[in-house]
C-alpha cells in the first residue's frame, strides 16, 4: 500500500499517493458516530452530518434512514 495510489470515490481518478499508514491494537468498541464537517457543494457553505450509525458507509445509512430525500 505505501507508495501506490489509493483510489476511492473521494478522490480523483489518479487518487492520493500513500505516505503513511496508520496501526493500532485491537479495542473492543462499545458504540460508534460518524461526524463530518465538510462544505456543501450545492450551496458552498459548511455543513455538518452525524449520525448514530458510525463505522458504516454514510450514504447507504442516508438512503434507509431518509427515504424522503431523493438521491
């Protein structure tokens, strides 16, 4: 991993060289948030999300929690 490209949905296509990876021992987590700050690119203004669903991916949680909205 260290030294190629990571490719994700979040980045471009040529993606972001790998310089570092981060280890850490196994903990036992009781509960998980998500929480993001990021900046809306409709409105270009800052936005925040959270959720009480952390460790998942935050779209899908979006799509079955909010039916409503469309996507």
């Amino acid at each position: 991993m260290l030294g190629y490209n990571l490719i994700t949905h979040q980045t471009t296509k040529e993606g972001l060289k790998v310089n570092a990876v981060l280890v850490h021992e196994g903990v036992d987590i009781a509960k998980e948030y998500y929480l993001a700050f990021l900046l809306d690119r409709n409105s270009q203004r800052p936005a925040i999300v959270c959720s009480k669903y952390g460790g998942v991916e935050i779209e899908e949680v979006d799509k079955k929690t909010h039916p409503r909205f469309p996507h």
